[in-house]
C-alpha cells in the first residue's frame, strides 16, 4: 500500500516512550500511526505492509526494499522515522504474553536513542542496517535460537549484543563475514551453540583481537579467510566447522 | 596509552605525516549530517603504486570508510557525508595505505587528524580546541583521543553558549579549572619517539604556569596535588574570580 512516510515528532517520540513506560497497555495508540500533529506526514511516499514476518533477516530485507528511495545520507539519524516504523511494528516488535502483558526492552529498542551508542539495539533500525551493509552475511546476527519463534522481530540476541556494542566491528564486511564463518551453521544460517558464552574464542574475544589486528592490518576489508587465518589458538575450537575455500565470502 | 600501541607496531608501517593531509569538516546547521573533504598527497613515499588508499572518519567505537582510489591514482571523493559516524564528540580521521597484495597489511598510516578549523588565520594551534557538538543534557566535557589530545565540547542546543564561554570570565571559571583537571590526569607520559604526543604543548603550559611538567611520583595522592596545584596556579593567572566581579555578570540567588 503506497502511503507517505511518516516520522514522530520530537512530542510524539516522547509520548511513545511514555506509552512503553507505563507497560504499553493495550494497542498502540492510533495517534503514533497517523495522528498527522504527532506522526508527521513527510514528502515521501513507500509500499509499506503489514504482513508478518517469519524473521528478523527477512524484515531486514523488507525495510531495505521500502527505504531504498529515502535520502541515505539522513536515513541513518532520522529518529523520527525509527520510531514510527516501530509503532508501526510494535505488535510484532513486543509480543503479549498469554495473560495479556508484554515482555518490554528497553525504552530505546523502540525509540531511537540520542545517543548514537544505543543504535545497534533498536529493533527496527538494526535489521535494516546489518542487511543494508552485509546481506546474507547478517543472516547470523538476526537468527533467533529457537526453531520456531514465535515473536522473531522481538529478539536481540547475545552474540549481536557482543558484536554490535562497536560499530565500527558492525560496519566491517571482513569482521562480520568472518564471524559469520566462525559462528554460524552455513546450512541454516544460525548462531552455533556456545556461541552466546564470553570467554575464549567468543565474539566479545573477536572483538577485542580485531582492536588489536586493527593496527597492523585491514581488518575492515580484507579476505575473511585471511583474517580468520590471523585469529589465535582460542578460535581453534570454531575452526573445525569451517571449510576454508579459495572464495571471497563478501556481502 | 598511545606509546604503548606504537611500541607494538613492528610491521615498519610508514608514517604518513600531517602535513600531508588536509581535513576540512563541514557540519552545517542542526540537523544535517555533516560532510568532510580531504586533500592527501603521498607523492615521495616509497610507496607501491597500486597499493589502495583509504580515508576514514571516526569517533569512539563508530568509523566510516571511504575508498580514496590507488598511490597512483587518488580519488578522493568530492564530498564524504558521515551519516554512521556518533556525533556525539569530535570526530578524527584516519589515512591507510594498504598492501595490494590481498593480506590487509597496512603500509602506511595517519592517525588522529582533526579537521583544519577554518576560523584560525594563524598559524598557532590553540592549546584547547573548542566544538560544538549535541551532547544531550550535558552542557560540555573534555574528550580526549589518545592521539591527538582533548577537546572541549560544548551543546550546539543554547545558541550563543559556545560564543560566550570564550568570553565570559565566569563560565570560564566554572568550566577551564575542571577541564584542565580532566586533561592532567590523563595526560600521558612523555614520548620521544614520537613528535606528535599531545602532551609536549601541555607540558610546556604547565611551566608556563610555574608547576612541575609532571607528579613526583605515580602515588594517587601525589598526583591529586599536583593537579590541584596546577589548577590553583592557573586560576591565579587567569583571575577568575576578579575578572567575574568586575564583568557585572550576576548569579541570581533566590532566598526562600
């Protein structure tokens, strides 16, 4: 359904985080939706829907579709827009739990933070983003643990927490390709078991080995398989798993 | 901190010197991203020719890379918005030289730039850069990069704060004393390998001021009073509280 995109307001971010605060009774206000004084009606038009989706990966996608004709240089920061799209989403983005209630995140998981250290938890932003930047090397990152989720769009998992904490490790196709190899089952896409932990070879270790490698090579852009070939004996007990080959695993 | 990382850098990674790269940062009013252009002359370096060059702007654990062509043939982009980059601080950026050969190595490297700031008609580096920034609720802080020193941010969201901060003696001395605080005690040990340590104009400040260029000993309680010292020495040259009186700046105190 082609409609204007809208972005809350600066009044309407902050009665949306009131709302959330307050335990998000009910449904969302239809004034975050399309109050026109609160969900401000901007110049552009998407085919945004409301179908649900089986995945944060496959939302990712969708949201890389609808925004693609949106200014990018702005995209990025625009708060207002974030938070719609959240409104928007929210039923899928915070499930209800059988006696009615909803297992809430943080305040920042649906508005977008001023601080630009909370991006990578917003839960709409951050699919978009992971997807925009590595494709299906992002698949990991989003994959829920369970086999069938019901409220897959309502996850953060612990190894994006780990990953995602640095942007500059999240905006790096060669780090995230090459976790995407070291963590991850290459048939289904999901995080391996043990993957959550944070003691040797965990994605917090990775994290802290490319500061290190940072400064002697490219960490950004370089083959995978060299940076994998660069990581200590700690990531060894990952290495059986992966089938070294001579192609480039890029996005 | 920064000699430490240095130290461990045995790759014989060039230096790419500051005079050879020209930053200008372009922020535009609230609300736009901002943009940054770059001049980069690595002629005379030794440097393989097709080895890629890559231009980087970052803060804190945010960075942005732009592609900046070959050593032969540069293509710095005409204009390089920032839109992943945390706005929250002062942004630094980053010149890679990187091995053509498919192993990341890097070649050669510069570290630390600031932006020309294109308000300085002299050649005098001011020992405290100011910038303006959006720092949420806080009114400013001290942000120090390990490579290339503090800056004072101060909130882009009061119009003219920045402006009278630089000329008011009474924000001066509510703000100056705790941010040289902030700079001293993370001001890093002389290094003379290096001819970029931020600490070396501090230094020479400090025996401006008349105090010792470091503590006697690493002790917190020698250091706490070599701090305040230099604090005391400075408001005493600076006249703060004189300065405040005689500007008819007044605090309004309601009696309840």
């Amino acid at each position: 359904m082609i409609e204007p995109v809208r972005r809350l307001s600066e009044e309407g971010m902050r009665a949306f985080g009131a709302w959330i605060r307050a335990g998000a009774p009910g449904s969302v206000p239809a004034i975050f939706l399309s109050d026109p004084a609160v969900a401000l009606v901007g110049a552009e038009t998407i085919d945004i829907d409301d179908r649900r989706f089986e995945s944060r990966f496959a939302f990712g996608e969708y949201l890389t579709t609808l925004l693609a004709g949106l200014d990018p240089h702005a995209l990025s920061y625009d708060r207002g827009l974030w938070s719609w799209l959240a409104a928007r989403y929210f039923e899928q983005l915070c499930f209800r739990e059988s006696a009615g209630s909803r297992k809430l995140r943080p305040e920042y998981s649906y508005v977008l933070s001023e601080n630009f250290r909370h991006y990578y938890r917003h839960l709409v932003r951050t699919p978009w983003y992971v997807v925009k930047t590595h494709g299906n090397n992002a698949r990991f990152l989003l994959a829920s643990m369970q086999l069938t989720d019901p409220a897959p769009l309502s996850r953060h998992s612990e190894l994006l927490e780990q990953l995602g904490s640095r942007q500059a490790i999240l905006g790096s196709p060669s780090l995230i390709a090459a976790a995407s190899q070291i963590y991850s089952d290459s048939t289904t896409g999901r995080p391996l078991p043990g993957t959550s932990s944070k003691g040797r070879g965990s994605p917090r270790r990775l994290r802290d080995i490319a500061n290190q490698l940072a400064l002697t090579f490219d960490t950004r852009d370089m083959l995978p398989n060299e940076l994998i070939g660069l990581l200590p004996k700690e990531f060894s007990r990952w290495r059986g798993h992966i089938t070294v080959n001579s192609q480039q695993v890029r996005a | 901190m920064a000699s430490l990382q240095k130290r461990l850098n045995s790759t014989g990674r060039h230096r790419i010197k500051r005079e050879r790269v020209t930053v200008l940062l372009h922020e535009g009013v609230e609300g736009q991203i901002p943009w940054a252009e770059a001049k980069i002359n690595l002629g005379n370096m030794r440097l393989p020719p097709d080895a890629t060059v890559a231009f980087e702007a970052y803060y804190r654990s945010s960075s942005m890379r732009f592609s900046c062509g070959t050593v032969a043939a540069p293509i710095v982009p005409d204009r390089m918005y920032l839109t992943d980059i945390d706005q929250g601080g002062a942004i630094r950026f980053r010149i890679l030289v990187i091995a053509p050969d498919g192993s990341g190595k890097i070649l050669a490297a510069a570290d630390g730039l600031r932006p020309s700031d294109e308000e300085d008609g002299s050649d005098r580096q001011p020992l405290l850069v100011l910038r303006e920034r959006n720092l949420g609720s806080e009114l400013w802080r001290i942000d120090i990069d390990d490579r290339s020193g503090p800056i004072l941010l101060v909130t882009n969201s009061i119009p003219g704060f920045a402006a009278r901060l630089k000329s008011s003696p009474l924000l001066q001395g509510l703000v100056f004393p705790h941010a040289l605080r902030t700079i001293l005690q993370k001001l890093p040990p002389p290094d003379d390998e290096n001819d970029d340590n931020w600490s070396d104009s501090w230094r020479t400040f400090l025996g401006e001021l008349g105090v010792s260029t470091e503590p006697e000993d690493d002790e917190p309680d020698t250091v706490h009073s070599w701090v305040e010292e230099a604090a005391k020495r400075f408001c005493e040259a600076k006249m703060f509280s004189v300065r405040a009186r005689e500007s008819g700046e007044i605090l309004e105190i309601s009696h309840d």
